[in-house]
C-alpha cells in the first residue's frame, strides 16, 4: 500500500526541476488533517460540539470545530514554511504569513473552508475540508489582484478531506485526481483510489429541495425533469442531499450525479463561495472528467472581484451538468423548447 507522503515524492519526480515546496504543502495539509479527523471523531466527548459563540465575517455562526480546524490548518501551514498567505472562510482578510521569517519566501497562497457542513457537526453526518493552492503573483507583498483573487483555471493543486464513515484526502495538481484513505491503525492517509474517474452520466441530482419556491424557474423545470419516469434515460432520479457540499460530491464522483446550489431569492448571487468552496471543486471534477459551471459559465473561467464572492454552481457528471444548462438556456429562448 502507498502512503500520501511515498505518493507525493513519486509524483515530484515527474517534474524535474521542481524543489519540492508544493509536495511539503501538501504533506502539512494531511498533517493537519489527520488532527481535525481525531477530533471530529471524537467531538462528543472532547466538549467539541455546538457553538462557539461568535460569528464569522459572513455572518454564520461558528461551530467549535470550525474554530478548531480553521487554527489546526493555518498553524500547519504556518510551521510548513511554505505558504505566505492563507484566505479562510473564517477570516475577513486572510492570514499574511509572508512577515514570518519561515515564510517570507514561501511560493504558495492556500484558500481553504477549514470545515465544510457545519450544520452536520452534531448530529455524526459527514463534513469536509476543502482546499485550493495558487501560486504568488510576485516576490513583493501580498496584493489582492495580483495574487489573492486568481481565477480557478490558475490553481496549482486543490484537495478535499471528507471526514466520514472513513476519512479520505482527494486531491489534483493537474495530472488526474487521486484518493487517499486514511488507515487509523498506522496514522497514514493510503492510496484506495488511484485515478478517479466521474462517470459521464448518472442518477442522482443534489439540491435543497426545501428552497424550492426560491428557485430560477429553469431549476423548478429541471427538478420535474428529474422526476418524470422516462426508461430510455432511466428516470424517475434518485434524490440525494446531505448538506456538506464534500459529502454529496464526494458520492456524486463515485456514483455519478449532479450537486446544485443555485441563485435563490435568499442568495441572488448563489450561497456557495468561489474562493474556497466551487473553485477546488471545480477543479478536482473536471480533471476527473466532469463540468462544473454557474448555469451557463465555467467555474474556473470566472474573475474573482473579492475574497469571499458567492456564486451559483452545477458541479457532477458531464451530460447532467449540461442538462441543467440546456435548462437554463430554454428559459432565455423559449424558442429552443421544440
Ligand atoms: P459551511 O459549513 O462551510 O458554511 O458550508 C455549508 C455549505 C455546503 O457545504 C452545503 O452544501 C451548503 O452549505 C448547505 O446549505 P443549505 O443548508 O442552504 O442547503
Ligand atoms: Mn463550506
Ligand atoms: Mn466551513
């Protein structure tokens, strides 16, 4: 069996004349990941659940854990040396590290949701890590447009950790997407998942049903389209929601699906956010072989205007993905409904 860190030292071989600096960001991310998994698994009795008692600069409430894992991922990044800037969803401008001695030449900029499905915490569901790695802009300080709000296509790397029935560390740096499991008898994330591939085409679609009446009329229609019984593209659907965006694409990778957020009357502008939620996402699914857009735009091609910018997202298999955008089409040319 193949460990994340035998793996990761493989793969640097593959570019000559890299030194190395994202295989290290990488190891310290699935050091701290290893953390938050041994307190998420035992919240319970660690006095680890509920709320924290402040909120974020989103306005949510914080759950411990989210305090927890937000501390674990940025003091692992902060000791690795090789990250000079951190944008969390917990923080309304980012941790600058580029001022410590051990970072001030570090390469990397992470964008990380130190804790994904908040809502799930308490009640043992499935929550997630999720993370994105872009490379500095330049050598002089930290500057919003030049280094911070980078398109997704520059991501370097992106991963996820789903903290589940077993936890798994998924990540991309361009190359395919592999999955590592973590074997808690020896403390190593292993790889079980070599290559990962979404199937072109599924039955599941992921939404939050509950938003219904909120929805843009192409997702209403979209929804229905779900549930006629049709033999030929074997529908009725099979409806799936969990609530932590990394679960319910985690299984959709697997199965093969759609995940949905869309523009609501409560969001306009969708609740996901770009920086740290959609663009790892994107990113991870589309070098699996799947499509995530708005509804009509490539996630990746979008122009970040600030750090935790919401956007719309249909994210999964490549044919329903672009189903929904046939639907969403339909509603500006009604013409094309024949
Ligand atoms: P977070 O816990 O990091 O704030 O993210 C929660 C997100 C995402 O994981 C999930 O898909 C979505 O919010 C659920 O939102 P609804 O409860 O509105 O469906
Ligand atoms: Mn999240
Ligand atoms: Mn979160």
């Amino acid at each position: 069996m193949k460990t994340l860190g035998q793996f990761i030292i493989e793969k640097q071989a593959d570019f000559p004349f890299a030194k190395g600096e994202l295989s290290r960001l990488l190891r310290d991310i699935g050091i701290a990941a290893k953390m938050v998994n041994r307190e998420v698994n035992k919240a319970g009795l660690a006095d680890l659940l509920g709320g924290y008692g402040e909120t974020n600069v989103q306005g949510e409430v914080q759950q411990k854990l989210d305090v927890y894992a937000d501390v674990q991922f940025i003091s692992a990044l902060q000791r690795g040396g090789e990250c000079c800037y951190v944008a969390s969803e917990e923080h309304e401008l980012g941790i600058d590290l580029s001022h410590d001695f051990v970072s001030k030449n570090a390469k990397y900029i992470v964008c990380i949701d130190p804790l994904d499905g908040s809502s799930n915490i308490d009640v043992n569901v499935s929550v997630g890590t999720i993370f994105s790695i872009y490379r500095r802009g330049g050598t002089e300080g930290i500057t919003m447009a030049n280094d911070l709000l980078q398109q997704g296509k520059q991501q370097v790397a992106a991963g996820y950790i789903i903290y589940g029935s077993s936890t798994m560390l998924v990540y991309t740096t361009g190359n395919g997407v592999n999955g590592f499991t973590l074997d808690p008898s020896i403390g190593e994330f292993c790889l079980s998942h070599p290559n990962m591939k979404i199937p072109d085409n599924g039955q599941i679609y992921s939404i939050n049903e509950g938003n219904y009446i909120k929805f843009p009329q192409a997702i209403k229609n979209y929804i229905k389209y779900c549930q006629i019984e049709d033999a030929e593209t074997k529908r009725p659907y099979i409806s799936r929601y969990i609530g932590s965006m990394v679960a319910d694409i985690h299984r959709n990778l697997i199965r093969g699906g759609v995940f949905i957020y869309p523009e609501t009357l409560s969001f306009p502008k969708g609740k996901l956010r770009l920086m740290y939620e959609c663009n790892p996402m994107a990113f991870i699914i589309e070098q699996a072989g799947g499509k995530a857009t708005t509804g009509s735009e490539r996630i990746l091609d979008i122009q970040p205007t600030e750090l935790h910018q919401r956007i719309p997202i249909v994210i999964g298999s490549r044919k329903m993905v672009e189903k929904v955008e046939y639907f969403y089409r339909m509603e500006c040319e009604p013409s094309l409904n024949v």
